[in-house]
C-alpha cells in the first residue's frame, strides 16, 4: 500500500506522535497523546514514522501555506495529485487531513519545528519537503509574495540560512535558470577541486535511494530525481565553461 493510504488512522498517530501524530488522529476521530513504540521502534503497516512525518508535513505545511494567500488554485491542486501520486482512492483520506489542517488555529510553526526534530542533521530530507512546497506554490506559474514570506520562516524553523533559502529559490523562479555555482553552494571563484568535490558530496546526498533510506517516501522519488537532475546539470555547465575533465 503506497504511504498515501497508510498516514490516515489513530495508528499512525499515535507512532507518529506529536502535533504532526496529533493531526493524524483527529482526522482518523482519534485522540492522540502520547508515542507508542515497540522494541524495534515504531512501525506502520511497513512505513517508517520518517516517512510519515514527511509526507503529512507536505501536506500540513502546504495547507498553511493556502492559508496565507486566502485560496486553493486547481492548478495547486492538480500538482499536488500529480508530482506526489496520490491515487483516486486515497484523495479523500489526503483531502481530510488538508482540510483540517488549514481550518485549524494552530500555527504552521508548531508543525515545522516537529518535522525539523525529527529530522535535525537530515538537510537533503529537509530541503526535500521544502521543494515539495514550491512545487506546489509555483503550480499557477507564480508565487504569491506571502507565499514566499511563509516558505522563507519554514526555512528558517528548519535551520537553512538565507543563502541556502535563496539556492532552493531560485531553482523554482529564475527565469534565466538556477545559477550553476549557486546550485552547488559555492562562489564563482571556487577551485575546480572543490566543485568536484561538492559536486560528489550533493550526489551522495540527494540520490533518490539514500533519501528513501532515510525517510523519503517513494512517492516523492520523482521530486528526487528532478533533484538530482538539477546538480547534474549545474556541474555539466560549469564542467564546460571551464574545460574540466
């Protein structure tokens, strides 16, 4: 069963736990206070709580999000349904928890800092559920500039500095295409050693395997491959520009 079809129920709450576990259990009419785990760690039905930590996240955060511009566009909502593969059966089970995350008083704050712990020293995982959300703003081919406020204070709750914010941006709205140098953290002055090695160190990071083994869903493997694609690209143009072997 895809991991759609595994995040709605009082037992995914409660391994999951917290405001993220929380959300999950009232959608499932369940009341859930307190982790429960067992000897191996929390399991559900196959699914690490990692991976359902991430995927709510997704869908949690980009409810706020819709908050902030006052609307859901069909177009916001095709994408969701498209780049994350959530079937016709379990659109309603997804819709449930969107719905009452976006209708609920509750900050978006309390939901990232959770997704944050759970995943602290995890940044390609992190940076993941961030693009994830600006696959979604950016569906209607724009992005509203509270949009861009909110998505800026996730970054921040997840620990990224302006600069990493900035990469992840401009990779979504430059009309020119991401900057090369910018797509592999370092200055056009850097040494062809280090983009090598910079190059070598986001690959092992961001491949679509490593970031399954750690809590990415594979629903989200198409969203990790136009990752990846991304850092291949950045480093075969300046590959070419500066004649590098």
């Amino acid at each position: 069963m895809s991991i759609w079809g595994k995040i709605i129920g009082g037992a995914a709450g409660f391994a999951l736990g917290g405001p993220l576990g929380a959300i999950l259990g009232t959608a499932a009419g369940h009341v859930v206070d307190k982790i429960k785990n067992s000897a191996n760690g929390p399991h559900i039905g196959g699914h690490d709580p990692r991976q359902v930590a991430f995927a709510t996240g997704v869908i949690v955060l980009a409810a706020k999000m819709a908050k902030v511009d006052g609307h859901v566009s069909r177009d916001e909502v095709n994408t969701f349904k498209r780049v994350f593969h959530i079937p016709p059966g379990e659109e309603k089970n997804v819709g449930r928890i969107f719905d009452m995350a976006r209708s609920s008083s509750d900050g978006f704050e309390i939901y990232a800092r959770q997704i944050a712990t759970m995943f602290r020293g995890e940044r390609a995982l992190l940076e993941g559920i961030l693009e994830s959300l600006y696959q979604i703003a950016m569906a209607d081919g724009e992005l509203h500039p509270a949009e861009q406020d909110f998505l800026k204070k996730v970054a921040h709750i997840f620990g990224f500095a302006d600069i990493d914010f900035d990469r992840v941006h401009h990779a979504f709205t430059s009309t020119n295409g991401p900057d090369p140098y910018e797509q592999l953290g370092l200055a056009r002055d850097a040494s062809d050693d280090d983009l090598k090695t910079a190059h070598r160190k986001l690959s092992r990071e961001n491949h679509p395997d490593t970031l399954m083994a750690k809590g990415m869903p594979a629903e989200f493997v198409e969203q990790a491959n136009e990752k990846m694609a991304r850092i291949n690209a950045a480093w075969d143009q300046i590959r070419k520009e500066r004649g590098i072997r």
